[in-house]
C-alpha cells in the first residue's frame, strides 16, 4: 500500500484527479442568529476566492438537489425530521417540550429557513457520494457539509442533520469498506456513535481532548462488538503545531489505509483546529492543516472532502480554498486576488497566516505514548474485513443532462424537485452548474436502503454532554465575543460585516 507523498510535483500525489464540486449560491444567507460564532456566510467567501483564483475552471461544478425528507430519515428518526421540518421562529414558543426533547433552542436556534439549509448541505454530500459510486470523479468536495455532532433523534454543536452518516450509507452501497477521517478540533462524536458497532465503517478522529466541547472521544473508545477497534480516537492537548500533528496523523493514517483498505475515504476538513480560530486552541498553519488533504489525496482512493467547524471565517474561507488547490493538484498563489470580500484579508492580503506563539502542551513523550497506544490497537484489527453482502442496493440512478439541448442561457435542471437559477456572474469564466439527485426514485432501492441504515445504525444511547457554546465561555480567553448589534438582514447582504476584517486572530 502506497505510503503518500509530500509534493504536488511527483508520484501518485501529483497526478491530476477529476474534482466534483458542490455549491448552492444560497447557502451563505442562512444566518444562526445575533452573536452565534457559527456563519454560513463563510461558503460564500470560500467560493469567491475559489472563483477569483479560477480554480473553479478546474473542476465539475454542481448544484446539490435539496435532500428529501425520507433521505434524511435513512439515518434519523422520523419524528425529529419532521420536527426539523414544522419548526419556525413564530411557532416555537408553542414547542417548549419538543425543542427541549430534540436539542434545539441555545447552541442549535431555530432560524429562518432551518430545514432548507438541512437539506442544501445534506444533498451536496449525499450528492458527493452519489458521484464517487458512479465513478464521475475522484475527489467530490462540499464545503458546506461535514456537521458531525448531529445524532439520530437530536441535534448537536451547531449541527442539526448528519449528512456525514448520509453520505457514509450512500458509499456503502457500492464499497464494502468505508473510512471517515476527523481533522475538525472537535470530536466526531455523531458519526463514530453511528458506525460503533460495525466492521464496514471506521472512524478516525484527532481532536482536543479534556474539558471541552463535546467530551468524548478518549483514546480508550475503540467500538464495540463486530465494531471493536474499529473507532480510533486521537486526544491532543492546546497549542498542537504543524510537526506534531503529522507525526501522529501520517504514520497513523498509514496504518489504517494499510489494514483497512477501505473503498472510499470521507475527510472531515473543520478549519477550527487552525491557528487563531474564535473556539480553538490549536496552532495549525493552513499549509500543516492540507497536509492531511494532501496526504489522504495520496492514496488514489475514491475521496470526498467535507467543511465543519471553523469560527475565524476570514481564515476558514483561506483554508478551504487552499485544500481545494490541494485536491486539484494546484498550488495556489498566496497573494489574494481582488474580489468582494477582501477586506477582511487585510492588511497583508494573503491566504496564510503565521502560527502563533502559544505555547504547545503535546510533548513529544506524550505524543509517542499516543501513537504507540494507537498502533498497538491498529495491530489487532483483522486486515480488511470480508463481507457478506448478498443484496447490494441498485447503484442512485443519476439524471443525465444532454448538453446538446442546452441552451447556454437557460439551463435546464431535469429532475429537480426545485428550479433555482444559479449565479452565473461569480466567474470570469462560464462554470456549468448541473443538479444531481441524491437519492433513488425506486422503491425497492429505497427499502434496500433502509435496511442497510438499520443494520450499521448504533444501538447505545445517544450521549449528551454540556453544549459547546457553554464549553466555550467557561474555557475563558476563548470565548464567544459579545457583537456590536446589528440588523439579521446584513448577513443576506453579501457586503462583509464592518467588523469582520479586523476582528483579532486570538480571543
């Protein structure tokens, strides 16, 4: 199994892969609320410097389809997506029990267009998935996915519908083994809970560990049952640099890759892990954050890249444009180019930033008793997995768009439960935007499905644990900022907030 290189220039790493991606232009109105840290506005900053950068000439850009209701409750109870569904600002005053029974009300509000903006950022991984089983590209990228703290009957961390666990199942229909992979600061709590007990999925996931948002994921949680040793858990402490974080993640990942050889990788790229970020306290550089793009990208493996965390949105829009230049195989400059929303990259306009001085609490000691205690438990997995699948899901069924009937003005979206002009003026260059449906029209597909859902889903409890916002105004200096008030309507401008350029890198 090939080890993965350092450099865009040769090997496996330096080949060109095909890179679908996934963005609806509506995605960066959605808005939490006053003074929430977590800003949909950031994909639409993302996808600016990915169009002033012409990245996206480079790859197949795709409008995801909104993900349906029964889509989403291939993973999550009935009741809590149709609760997602019913609830608005006006009427949840009238659902004090459900909001409280499902999480919702403080760390996860109910907002304008909530269930909307579930289903964008579910149907661009499902969507993802959907392209990678279907052999359409190597790389499927949605940076607006990768919320992995939502559990099957509550929401979590900012996160109300796992479209991780959704895209995970789509994949599963075509690759007996899957991977997840977890860079966010946070643990990926939803989605080892998910896969716990099953062999077909593993879980990998770095993340701080000790007093901190959402509290699990200690070294010593390894699965359970048929799925023992199939979840890995990384603790690290404040301050982690670049040189300490790969001499964990490279030789770890290895490993896994080594005897798991999975079919499809899913790396959860959450940019609060950088350096500077408004609920972090890492110190990674944007360049040691790819590295583990870079890295998995090595492989040569069928690979999906999805956002998450990432508060400091100046700096998650820097780190996801880079990651995206990754995946292509394309250094990008790091000069910003001019665009909408270059304020807030001053005032040396460049996409990296310098780590800070903080002190780094991992030891070398410490960290080499990490990997030992990870390796030791690598070594009693059983290499790859066999499984008995009989009944293997029909492939989704993707509708195809003849270009020869398209008209280069209007284009013609078939099959779409929705018909959304998409922005057309965001590039230099004309970009064709397509939907995919992320789901199968087929009845008998669905219930194939569902019963795989069934089987993998886990059966403990889902854990509950204070919630992060908290967590965070008790870690003190790194707390959530109190915000100069202004109007909601602002974040549906595409203007940057005044005080968003010269917000501080550290709180």
């Amino acid at each position: 199994m090939e080890s993965g290189g350092n450099s865009l220039l040769s090997g496996a790493d330096g080949s060109k892969r095909k890179v679908c991606y996934f963005y609806d232009p509506e995605v960066g109105n959605y808005y939490y609320g006053q003074g929430h840290p977590m800003k949909p506005h950031r994909m639409r900053m993302t996808h600016a410097l990915l169009t002033h950068y012409g990245l996206l000439q480079n790859m197949h850009v795709l409008k995801p389809n909104p993900a349906r209701e029964k889509d989403l409750c291939r993973f999550h109870a009935d009741d809590y997506v149709s609760f997602l569904r019913r609830i608005t600002p006006e009427t949840q005053q009238d659902q004090l029990r459900q909001l409280k029974r499902f999480n919702v009300g403080e760390d996860c509000p109910v907002f304008d267009g909530l269930y909307s903006f579930c289903q964008t950022y579910a149907g661009g991984s499902i969507g993802g998935a959907v392209k990678l089983n279907h052999g359409h590209c190597d790389i499927a990228i949605n940076w607006a996915g990768g919320l992995h703290h939502a559990k099957k009957c509550e929401a979590s961390g900012f996160c109300y519908v796992n479209d991780i666990v959704l895209a995970i199942l789509e994949l599963l229909k075509t690759h007996e083994r899957v991977l997840y992979v977890d860079i966010d600061i946070h643990h990926g709590d939803g989605v080892e809970e998910a896969f716990y007990v099953t062999d077909r999925v593993m879980t990998v996931s770095f993340h701080k560990f000790g007093d901190y948002f959402p509290g699990t994921g200690d070294i010593r949680d390894l699965g359970y049952g048929k799925g023992k040793y199939y979840a890995l858990n990384v603790p690290l402490d404040d301050g982690i640099d670049d040189e300490s974080y790969q001499s964990l993640f490279k030789p770890v990942m290895s490993k896994v890759m080594e005897v798991f050889r999975p079919g499809a990788v899913v790396l959860q790229c959450g940019a609060d892990s950088l350096s500077g970020d408004r609920l972090g306290c890492f110190n990674l550089s944007v360049k040691g954050h790819a590295e583990c793009v870079r890295f998995m990208r090595s492989f040569d493996v069928p690979l999906l890249l999805l956002g998450g965390g990432g508060y400091t949105i100046r700096n998650v829009a820097r780190c996801w444009c880079y990651e995206t230049g990754v995946a292509l195989g394309i250094e990008v400059d790091d000069k910003v180019p001019q665009h909408e929303y270059i304020e807030y990259f001053g005032p040396d306009y460049t996409l990296h930033v310098s780590p800070s001085n903080m002190e780094n609490k991992n030891s070398r000691e410490l960290l080499e008793v990490i990997r030992a205690e990870l390796l030791r438990n690598l070594s009693k997995l059983q290499h790859a997995p066999s499984v008995q699948f009989h009944d293997r899901p029909p492939d989704t069924q993707l509708p195809e768009v003849d270009e020869d009937e398209e008209d280069k003005d209007e284009r013609k979206y078939h099959d779409s439960d929705v018909n959304v002009d998409c922005e057309r003026n965001s590039s230099p260059s004309r970009v064709k935007m397509e939907f995919v449906e992320p789901a199968t029209n087929n009845k008998k597909d669905e219930e194939a499905v569902d019963e795989l859902a069934m089987k993998i889903e886990s059966t403990l409890e889902p854990t509950t644990s204070k919630g992060s916002m908290a967590a965070a105004e008790e870690d003190g200096p790194r707390c959530v900022e109190p915000e100069k008030e202004k109007d909601p309507s602002a974040e549906i401008n595409p203007q940057p907030p005044l005080d968003e350029p010269t917000e501080m890198d550290h709180h």
